[in-house]
C-alpha cells in the first residue's frame, strides 16, 4: 500500500457543500437571464438538469461535474440571443461571485495536512478563476500548491491531464497521490491517472454510488486526517 504523500481536491461538492453553494447560483442565475419569467428559467433549468421549482439538481446534472462549456452548450437554444462566449463569461462571472459553503472549516484542516508534509491541490471542472475567486475568499488558496480548472490547459474530468498535471508538478508519482471528490468523474479520473480513489459525501451522489469506484468513502474532508493515519505504513 502506498504511503500518500499529496492529496489532490475536487472543489465543489468537496471542499465546498455542493446543494449549500450552487442552488442558490442556479435559482439566481436562472431567474435573471430570463427577467424573472419563471417558465422561460424552469425550461432553461430543466436542460441542466436542475429543478427550479423545487429548487434541487438531478443527480444527472451536467452542473454537477460537467463543464462550464457543457452547461453553455445546454443553455444557448434557450438564449439565443446571447452569444456562447458571452454566456460563458456570465456563467463564470456569476460563479465567481456564488457565497460558497465550506464543507468544514477549510483552513485548520489544510493547516493540519500541510503540518504533515503533504502537498494539496484543486482540480475542478469549474473555470480556474471562479476556483480561484472561491479559494481566496475561503482565505486558503495559498495552502495548495498547484489549482487547475477545466481551462487551464490540462482538460476536465473524467480525463486525466489535471491529475496528472498536479503529479508532474510536486514531483511524485500518481500512486502516492490521493484525488479526493464527490462525483464519478473525480474518482474515474483517479483511478486512470493511478491515483488513489477517495471519495466524499457532500456532493450530491450517495454512498452505494460511489463506493465501488473508491479506495475509501467519507462523510467529508474533515475525516482525512483519521483515515491517512489508519492508512499510512
């Protein structure tokens, strides 16, 4: 068994309450393109797989752990008069701005793992700078070494550019490195990349889900520090 020496993070869902966060962007975003015609914003929501009337994402949302690309590209037939480009400025712009809900008190955990000799990364499929907007304002992005988002350069997931990217940067093998998310895409993206497969319950995918592809299920990142003791040699 590998000792970990890196962890690297999905971001919403993980480091961040997924539901807490992104239904209030969805409900605000969703109502204010549309003007507040709320047939027009529940068709719309509808295509991203997210329910505004009862103000809930399907499990199925490419929200979720798609792209911002991908959720532009479900939009668009429904704001034809914006141009994709401009709509995925006002996606990122308003996801920069979405109060985000720390899944548990960020900074004394990353201080903690950080204490331990481990290098920490981010790698979402999220936008870099909405991730990096959501990091500063949570006062610890500069506890990671290395933050990537779908526009970087390394692709999203479920391929494995960022991951591998991350391990290329602190200079350790992907075996010794632990991807921790809330999706499919995070821990498939793991497991190709040869990371060790960790994953979280505060996105919106249940344990029976997840459990087949991870090492390990958590009900949260606050539980890391328990299980790398149980882990590590």
């Amino acid at each position: 068994m590998s000792e970990v020496k890196a962890v690297l993070f999905d971001k919403d869902g993980t480091l961040f309450d997924f539901a807490a966060t992104w239904v209030p962007w969805a409900e605000h975003f969703l109502l204010k393109a549309f003007e507040g015609d709320q047939d027009r914003a529940g068709a719309a929501g509808a295509a991203i797989g997210f329910d505004l009337a009862v103000r809930q994402f399907k499990r199925d949302s490419i929200a979720i752990a798609g792209t911002p690309d991908e959720v532009v590209a479900a939009l668009a037939p429904h704001l034809p008069c914006i141009d994709p480009s401009v709509l995925l400025t006002l996606l990122n712009t308003e996801a920069a701005a979405a109060p985000q809900r720390e899944a548990v008190p960020l900074a004394p955990l990353l201080r903690q793992l950080r204490a331990r000799g481990l290098r920490l990364g981010v790698a979402t499929n999220d936008a870099e700078h909405p991730a990096r907007a959501h990091l500063t304002a949570a006062g610890v992005a500069e506890m990671f070494d290395f933050i990537a988002g779908f526009d970087s350069g390394h692709g999203g997931k479920p391929d494995t550019g960022q991951l591998l990217a991350f391990a290329a940067h602190v200079e350790l093998p992907p075996a010794q490195i632990a991807m921790v998310g809330d999706s499919l895409h995070d821990l498939e993206a793991a497991r190709g990349a040869g990371m060790i497969p960790v994953a979280v319950l505060t996105g919106p995918a249940e344990a029976d889900v997840l459990a087949p592809h991870a090492e390990i299920v958590l009900s949260d990142v606050g539980q890391l520090p328990a299980w790398l003791d149980q882990r590590q040699p």
